[in-house]
C-alpha cells in the first residue's frame, strides 16, 4: 500500500517537474523576445531624439535667420538714437535758438544792486558776495523775514513773530519755494541779527540791496529771507514770456521781479559770486541765481561737441549782456535741486514744473 502511495508522488511530482521545465522554457522564450523588442524600441527612441534635435536646431537657426537683421537694427538704432538727437540738436537746434532775440524785462530800470556787508565788489563790480553767516543790523523800520533754519542767533530785546507767507499775492509761489512760516524778526538797536544755515554744511548767505528803482530777477527757492521796510514791503512782479524761444530753452516761462528799496537774503551751495553782464559774461544755467532786469538774458550753445555729448556740459549755458547790471550764482550747483526735464524720475519733472513758474 505505502509502494503504492509513494509511486502515485512520484508521478505527480514527476508530472509537475516536467509542467515547470515547460514553463521555464516558454519564459526564457518571451523574455529574449522580449529583450530584442525592448532593443528595438530604444533604437527608435535615439532616432527620433536625433531628428528632434536636428529639426530643432534647423527651426532655430531659420528663426535666426529671418529675426536676426531686424533685431541688429533695433539695437543699433537704440544705440544710435541718442547721438543722432544730440547731433540734431547741437548742430541745428542750437544755433537757431543762440540766434534769436534776447530777453529784456525791465529796459528802464535800474541794474545797480550794492552788497553792504562785502568790501572790494562795488568797485570791481564782481567777486565772492557771501560768507558762512552773515551779521545784520537792523534799522528802526526795518524787519528781517527769514526761514527759521537760517535764523542763527539774535538780541533778546527783538521782538519776533510769525509771518505765514512771503507775499500774500503769491501763496503758491511762496509755499512752493520753501517761503512761508517765515520768521519776522524786528529792529534791537545795534544789536545785530546772525544769519547761517544750521542745517546744510555747505550753503553760504549774501545780502543783496536793492535801491530804490532797481529790478532784481531772482527766484523764490535762492531765498532765505528778506530785509524790508515795515511800511513798504518789498514789491514783486510777475513777468510771462510765452512766445520768447530763450524762455521755452530754459523752460522758466514767469520771471518774478523784485522791486527795491529792500534787501534779498540769499542762499547758495558752497558760496555766491556776482558778476557785472559787461559785454557778455557766460555761465552755467544750472548755478544761475538771478540777475538784473535791465540786462539782456539769452541763451548760446556751449563750446565743444564732445563735452555736450559725454554729458559733461550741458547743450546752453546762460548769457547775460549789460554794462549797468550782474548776476549771481552760486559756485556749485546743488546737486539735490535737479532742474529741467532732464532731472531724474518725479522729482526732475517737479522741479521743472516749478522753473516753468519762476519758482
């Protein structure tokens, strides 16, 4: 019985043996089959990546090919443009706008402006007008209106008050330029009045006397103050020169005239000279601070091409002619007053908005 058992095992196990062999066979069969398919796959995989990349590199060298000029242009014309303006503009524009009429304001007032606190320059008619502080004696019906950050030092017997705006027939002239909550300091007998910037290192104060019938140009924003008589303040005027090229070239199309008798209380960077017109004097428009109204105000191109076009000068600098009249302007131009539209983001286009106005 159990030889019986164990042969009836062995022949299943016989059976089953043999249905693996078969299997195993079958599998090597499929999976070398398999194996030469999986090889043919991935040869047509490196064909298509290699049609791909030369299709590729054709479609991008005939994009190349078609976009290439037409952007060469683009940025040699924007390489370009800029010159070409100045070119135009230095060339043609220029000499046009140097040859057209000058400005003249006031023809029969008086150019003649004194500096009482700097000795030598009513001589010579020019020199260095201002100092780091300035000492100012007061007369009995004179009151000084001075922005309180130059107001250094006075007596204890001066009676001072508030004055919210240089001239109430110019609100916005004096609120743009810096002239309103003014100081108003009156007469202390012999005792003097110090002014100096206490703020900015670099600026220097000049007072500037104006006699009766004499005609300053002088914008807002170069003031730190006025001397005035009580009685009589100081007179200002408006002045619009809209169909004067010289006015659209500096972009200042309202000049704003004071009238004496009184006295300007200026203020420039790292100091202020004066100069006589004479027969014609040149200086940078950046630094002017004012001139007589008597005097002709004209614009001419600058010397060379080569400094305009490496932006080492401006395209005009600002003339001024008259044998009885000056102007003033401060050494340096201050670098945080960017006038005209060339000045940088909103600031430059404010400031040239204010120029527009003679502020």
């Amino acid at each position: 019985l159990l030889d019986q058992v164990i042969a009836s095992h062995e022949a299943t196990i016989a059976r089953e043996t043999g249905s693996i062999a078969s299997w195993k066979e079958e599998l090597n069969s499929l999976v070398a089959q398999n194996k030469g398919e999986i090889e043919r796959i991935d040869k047509q995989i490196v064909d298509i990546d290699d049609r791909l990349s030369k299709n590729y590199v054709a479609r991008l060298i005939a994009l190349a090919g078609q976009q290439l000029p037409a952007a060469l242009l683009v940025l040699l014309g924007v390489i370009l443009l800029p010159i070409g303006i100045k070119v135009l503009l230095y060339f043609v524009v220029a000499p046009w706008a140097t040859a057209r009429p000058p400005i003249r304001l006031l023809p029969l007032a008086s150019g003649s402006v004194r500096f009482p606190l700097v000795d030598g320059i009513a001589e010579t008619g020019r020199g260095k007008m201002s100092a780091v502080s300035q000492a100012i004696v007061l007369g009995a019906e004179q009151e000084l209106l001075i922005q309180p950050e130059y107001l250094q030092s006075t007596s204890l017997r001066a009676r001072k008050q508030t004055k919210w705006l240089l001239n109430a027939s110019f609100p916005f002239t004096s609120l743009l330029s810096g002239m309103y909550m003014l100081t108003r300091v009156g007469p202390a007998g012999a005792e003097p009045v110090v002014v100096s910037a206490t703020k900015d290192p670099l600026s220097e104060v000049a007072i500037l006397d104006l006699s009766e019938g004499a005609a300053f140009v002088c914008q807002p924003r170069s003031l730190a103050g006025v001397i005035q008589d009580r009685t009589a303040p100081l007179r200002i005027t408006r002045h619009w020169r809209l169909g004067s090229v010289q006015a659209w070239l500096t972009l200042q199309l309202r000049f704003l005239v004071f009238h004496g008798p009184g006295q300007l209380v200026m203020k420039g960077c790292r100091g202020i000279r004066v100069e006589s017109a004479g027969r014609g004097r040149l200086i940078n428009q950046s630094a002017t601070l004012g001139f007589s109204a008597n005097v002709d105000y004209a614009n001419t191109r600058c010397e060379t091409f080569v400094s305009y076009w490496s932006g080492k000068e401006d395209l005009f600098n600002d003339l001024f002619t008259g044998e009885s009249g000056v102007y003033v302007y401060e050494e340096m131009p201050d670098l945080k007053r960017t006038t005209g539209i060339t000045g940088r983001g909103l600031e430059g286009f404010t400031d040239a908005l204010l120029k527009v106005f003679g502020v």
